[in-house]
C-alpha cells in the first residue's frame, strides 16, 4: 500500500513568492542569478569611474551604450531573482519535459511543469541593442544599418520569447524558433559583411574585427544553447545548468565585451570623435559640463 505521508503533494498553484524561495534555495540556479547582479552592479561602478573625464559627445554616446548594458543586465536579473520574471509552464505533448514536475527547492512540493526563466529573453531585447548600437558606432556605420541590425535584433528576442513560453503545439515552439533564427541571420550578415567595410574606413578594424569576433561566436552560442537546454531538446535539462550556460556567455558578451569597448574608447577619442557639436540639435554648441 502507498504510504500518504511519503507521497509528495502535487501544488497547481505557484506564486511569485514561491519562485523567489525557489531561486533562493536552489544553488545551481540561485547562483547563476545572484553572480550576474552582482557583476552587473560591479561594471557599471566600474565604467562610470573609468569615463568620468570623457568630453567627446561621440565618445560619451558609446561609452554610455556599453554602461547600458550592464544597467539593463541588472534589472533583468533581479527580476529573475525575485520570480517576477520566472513561470512554471507546462510543455507540450512531443517537448522531451513534456509532463515532468518540479520540485520546489524550499518547501519539497511538486508541482506540474518546468521553470521557464522567461524573462531573459525579454530583457535581451532591451540590452543587445545597446551592444549592437556600441558595435555599429565603433565601425562607423550609418544610420540605416545601424537601424536595421537593432530592429531585427528585437525581432529576435521577442520571437525568442514566444519560442519559449508557447505551450500550445510542440511545433509552433520550432517555428518561433526558426523566425528568430532568420532574424538573426541579418544581424550576422551586418555584423560579418557590412560594418566591417564600414569599419575598415573609420580606421577602426583592429578593435571591431575582436569584438566582431567575440560577439558572433557567443551569439551563436546562446542560439545553440538554447537548442540543447531545456525549452529545446532539452539534452540539458535541468534548469540550473541551462541558466548558467546563459550566465557565463553573457559574461563574455556583456561585461568583457563593454569593458574591451570602453578601453578603446578612452584611448582613441581623436578616432571615435565626431567633433564638438556631434548630435547637436542647434547650431550651437552645447558646453559639456
Ligand atoms: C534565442 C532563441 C531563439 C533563436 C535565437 C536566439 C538568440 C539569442 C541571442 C542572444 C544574445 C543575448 C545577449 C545578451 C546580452 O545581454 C533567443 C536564444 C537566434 C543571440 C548577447
């Protein structure tokens, strides 16, 4: 006979409160939130202090594009910690976690379906604009290409999100997935064709040809990431694990990468500099203090 005080109840409900409890008292997962709170609080310190005597208005708009990053990057993962930005979604029938249950690291409890750290992909959507922003200024770029890379990097993130939080048809999640991957595509194809000409003209090939580099190699690798974790294939099922993934690729991505721009920012203004009166909205020249 089944003995009912060793059957763990099944919870239908979970609120914010038990997912912040969750995250809390999961290691794996709590540490792949708090160390990226405290890293993006650490950058921003950091940047501000390294650009305090910066004048150069074209200088200052890519230094404060990097700075974002990490203000965004702060937000989002502090929604992520207090379960604002977290769901327990059930997968559709044909998803490897199809039917699964988790259990709730505080209380024991189980509950039907798998956390969906949703809340990332939202809030990509806010912060690589700024890191495609930073990339498109250092090569040179003109507004329109600067432009198309930003609206189809939305186009990512926002179709990236409906990948993951669909639970209606298993294949509707693939397909989401494979218009985000066409976005992406035209970022890669500006990222590798155009800016790099663009860049070639600015005199500023040898920073953008690294960070070109580094930012398509880990894009790649958050699109594959996602693939194997645990909204795709889920070959990495576990939550924990799927979470850091994204938590060490971002530290390469957002916090090195920001860090390489603002670097070579301080030590060629004359090369970034568009001049006193850049985005002047008058024809006067705005003092800078
Ligand atoms: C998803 C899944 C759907 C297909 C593709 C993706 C690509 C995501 C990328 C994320 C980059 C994030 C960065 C964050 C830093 O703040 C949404 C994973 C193509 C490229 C750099």
């Amino acid at each position: 006979m089944i003995d009912p005080t060793r059957v763990k109840p099944i919870v239908l409900q979970v609120s914010q409160s038990d997912l912040f409890e969750h995250v809390l008292n999961d290691p794996v997962l709590g540490s792949s939130i708090y160390v990226n709170i405290a890293l993006a609080g650490l950058t921003l310190l950091l940047f501000a202090s390294l650009a305090r005597g910066v004048t150069d208005p074209r200088s200052q708009l890519i230094i404060v594009a990097a700075m974002a990053v990490s203000a965004v990057s702060l937000a989002s993962y502090t929604g992520l910690a207090s379960g604002l930005t977290i769901s327990i979604i059930e997968l559709p029938e044909g998803h490897a976690l199809a039917g699964e249950t988790t259990e709730l690291a505080h209380s024991g409890e189980e509950v039907e379906g798998t956390i969906s750290l949703w809340g990332r992909y939202l809030t990509w959507a806010f912060s690589t604009p700024f890191i495609l922003l930073a990339l498109g200024l250092i090569a040179g770029s003109n507004l329109t290409k600067i432009f198309t890379a930003i609206v189809f990097d939305v186009g990512i993130m926002v179709t990236g999100l409906a990948a993951a939080l669909t639970t209606s048809s298993y294949l509707l999640r693939w397909f989401w997935y494979g218009i985000s991957c066409t976005f992406f595509l035209v970022v890669v194809y500006i990222l590798l064709v155009e800016w790099p000409e663009d860049a070639k003209a600015a005199g500023t090939s040898d920073i953008f040809d690294t960070l070109k580099l580094l930012t398509v190699v880990l894009w790649f690798g958050y699109t594959i990431w996602w693939g194997l974790g645990n909204e795709g294939l889920a070959l990495i099922s576990d939550p924990g694990l799927t979470s850091w993934g994204y938590s060490a690729f971002d530290v390469v991505a957002k916090y090195v990468f920001s860090l390489l721009v603002i670097r070579y920012t301080l030590n060629n203004v004359e090369t970034v500099s568009g001049g006193t009166d850049y985005g002047a909205t008058a024809d006067v020249v705005p003092a800078d203090d």
